[in-house]
C-alpha cells in the first residue's frame, strides 16, 4: 500500500530509489531547491549552501551530485563534464574559467574533466582545463591545475601532484540498483 502511495508522486518515488546512495534525493532537498529557488536551475540535488553556476555548461554522470555537500562553488562558465559515481566533498571549488591575465573584465574558459568514481576531497580546488582520470582521489586541501588523464592515483598538494598510485584490479565500481542522473531517471 506504501509502495503504491509513494510510486504514484514522482518527488516520493525518487526520493525512495535513491535512498541510501551517494547522491540521494531528499524532500527537504528538492524543497529548498526547486520550490524556494536555491540552485534551481541544477538538474541534481545541491545544498542550498552551495553556489552553482553554469549550469547548462555542467554535464554529470549517474550517481552524481556535485554541490550536494555545503559549501562547494562549482563555476561552469566553461564546460564541465564529472563521471558516473563521483563524490564532491564539502568546501569543493571546480572551476572552468577565470580572468584573462591581461585583461580582468575578460573571462577565458576551459574544459574541465572529472572521470568515473572519483573521490573529491574536502576544500580542494580543481581548477580550469583540469582533467582527471577515472577512480583518482584528490585529499582534501589539494589544488589540482593540470592534467592526470590516466587517473587511478591519489593527489595531493599545492600544486597537486600524485602520493600515490592506485591498483585498478583492486577497484570496485559498484553501481545502484536505480540509475539517476540528478533528478532524471535513466532506466525503464
């Protein structure tokens, strides 16, 4: 009978399917966000403390929600692409475009790339034209300014630079049962 109730509200329904994930739907959540206008725009679940911008330059994977923790600026002024099971911690800045260097009222863009399962740590910078391959983890405080495509490593620093390196076949991608991209339902 409450399966029944909660399947017939699109809101209730999402908000059970992702019940237990990295990137849950709660109605509190989608409250703040969609009726009181905090990140409205956001096609996936965000903290009011959050500030995203860009949003239609902003493309995530399943399982995804950058900005869910307090506190995180993502800036899409530039395109910016974050992979499927990806975390973004509190405090996070991922920013694609920032001031020319010879004329501030001038912004250059650049793309920036965050693979599959990847661990964003607590306030770290990832800055423009970054990419970073799947399953890299980057410790908190790390402000990572250039490329890691082949991923699987842990970075660290300022500028960020690779502590260690990861063992692919002791990685697990695990995936959930009900596959969302934000608020949109990907499967059936």
């Amino acid at each position: 009978m409450i399966k029944k109730i909660v399947y017939n509200f699109p809101i209730l329904k999402h908000i059970y399917r992702t019940k237990g994930t990295a990137a849950p739907i709660t109605l509190r959540c989608w409250f703040i966000q969609k009726i009181l206008g905090f990140n409205k725009d956001a096609y996936w679940p965000t903290h009011h403390s959050s500030m995203i911008s860009g949003v239609k330059n902003i493309k995530i994977g399943i399982g995804t929600a950058p900005g869910l923790s307090p506190g995180c600026y993502i800036q899409g002024g530039g395109k910016i692409f974050i992979g499927d099971y990806t975390i973004v911690a509190p405090n996070v800045g991922i920013i694609s475009a920032n001031h020319s260097l010879y004329d501030y009222t001038k912004h250059e863009s650049k793309e920036v790339y965050i693979g599959r399962y990847c661990w964003i740590g607590m306030n770290s910078v990832i800055m423009p034209g970054v990419v970073l391959g799947d399953h890299t983890i980057v410790a908190a405080g790390a402000i990572v300014t250039k490329k890691f495509e082949e991923g699987y490593c842990v970075l660290a620093g300022n500028p960020a630079k690779i502590i260690k390196l990861i063992d692919k076949k002791m990685c697990v991608e695990k995936t959930n049962i009900y596959q969302y991209r934000g608020y949109i339902y990907c499967g059936e």
